[in-house]
C-alpha cells in the first residue's frame, strides 16, 4: 500500500500561471516532506523541503504547504516557466531513518 | 567536484543472466540507496546501506542484492534477470538527514 500517493499523473499550466502539485500521505509518523524534480534521462534533484513541525516553506517561486491534519501537502510554483515543465515527486522521512518514501510522480508541463 | 555515478547507461541483457549495475560516489557519503522508477509506481526503495559492510532490504528486494565493501561503492546485482526487473534504475547517496544525490541512472532492459 502506498504510504505517499500523488494522484495526478500530469498536470498542464499556462507560462506565467500558477502551478499547484498535490502529494497524499498516510503515516503520521512521517516527520519531513520533500520534493524532487526529474527531467528525462536525468536523475531526480531535490527542490524544496519541510519540515513535520512547520506549515510552510518558500523558496524563490516555490513554496511547499503542509497540512497535518489532512496529510496532505502541496507545492506551488509562481510564476511557472517552460523550464519547470518536469515530473515532480514528493518524498517523506519517517522519523530517524535515512531513506526516503517517494510518490509516483506528476508530469508538469508548462505551455508557451 | 564530488559526484555520484553510475554504470552503464543502458544495457539490454537476457532472462536469466546475471547483472551488476555499478555506483560510484565521491561524496564520501555513509548513506547510499538504490531505486527503480516504473510508469505508475514512482521510485521505490530497492536496497540501502549505512555504511561499510551494513546493507538492508527495502520494499522490493526481492530478486536484488547489495555488497558495501567500500564508502564509495554500493553495485546492485540481479541474480536471475527477469522481464519484470525492466526498469530505469537510479542509485542516490546522502551524509545524513535527507539531502539525496541521485545519479543519472541505468536503463535495463531484460529480454
């Protein structure tokens, strides 16, 4: 059973628009939430994280929200660029391991 | 500058065969992970290890193993390749915490 659901495989937004990618969990036990982004034939590189204890994280035109209650978190990228057009996967901790848990990706295209 | 490698890049080999898909990092990381990415399931944990000499099965273990003689090298052998085993494999290293370095990847095809 999938601990960390993404459940839009792709996703379509104008140049300039914002970009909003949703990410599902079901442990609470997760503590840190973070995410990747993978161009083709390229391994995945990470692009912002949070932590369990906070609600939101900004950096530059990307922001990730956390929403406890719910397990749910969301990044949101403003604007969105052609270049951001990748597949994103969201990834958690569980407490002190050192592996991660990924989602299974959401295929963001941005049109010119 | 410290990078993660891996090889080969693509490899096509037959049913049944033996293969070792090889990682080399020079970020002198304890941590190194390796996963498979299939359409549909994302990237799921296939083996890590925490060190030298320590390795642990990860959710699809199964059909894989793992050898850490070395802080650089963590290669993936599949014992007995099978058409379910085709994949594009990625390996990652980390220090600690949660700060992956992913490689670029193998792209296996069992035929």
């Amino acid at each position: 059973d999938q601990q960390v659901k993404q459940n839009s495989p792709s996703l379509s937004v104008q140049e300039g628009r914002i970009s909003i990618l949703n990410c599902d969990y079901t442990n609470s036990m997760f503590d840190y939430f973070l995410w990747y982004k993978k161009y083709p034939a390229e391994g995945p590189t990470f692009l912002i994280s949070i932590s369990s204890i906070k609600d939101k994280n900004e950096d530059g035109r990307f922001t990730v929200f956390l929403n406890k209650s719910a397990k749910h978190l969301s990044l949101h990228i403003v604007p969105s660029q052609p270049g951001d057009s990748a597949v994103y996967f969201c990834a958690a901790r569980l407490g002190s391991a050192r592996q991660l848990t990924f989602g299974s990706g959401t295929q963001l295209t941005v049109l010119p | 500058d410290a990078e993660i490698t891996q090889s080969p890049r693509h490899k096509i080999t037959e049913t049944g065969r033996q293969v070792t898909l090889a990682c080399h990092q020079t970020w002198n990381h304890n941590n190194m992970f390796w996963y498979r990415q299939d359409l549909g399931h994302g990237l799921r944990l296939i083996h890590y290890s925490y060190g030298v000499h320590d390795t642990n099965k990860g959710e699809v273990s199964d059909g894989y193993s793992v050898s850490r003689s070395n802080t650089e090298d963590l290669p993936l052998t599949l014992e007995s390749a099978a058409s379910s085993q085709t994949s594009v494999y990625f390996c990652a290293s980390s220090p600690g915490g949660v700060g992956y370095t992913f490689g670029s990847g193998t792209r296996l095809t069992v035929v």
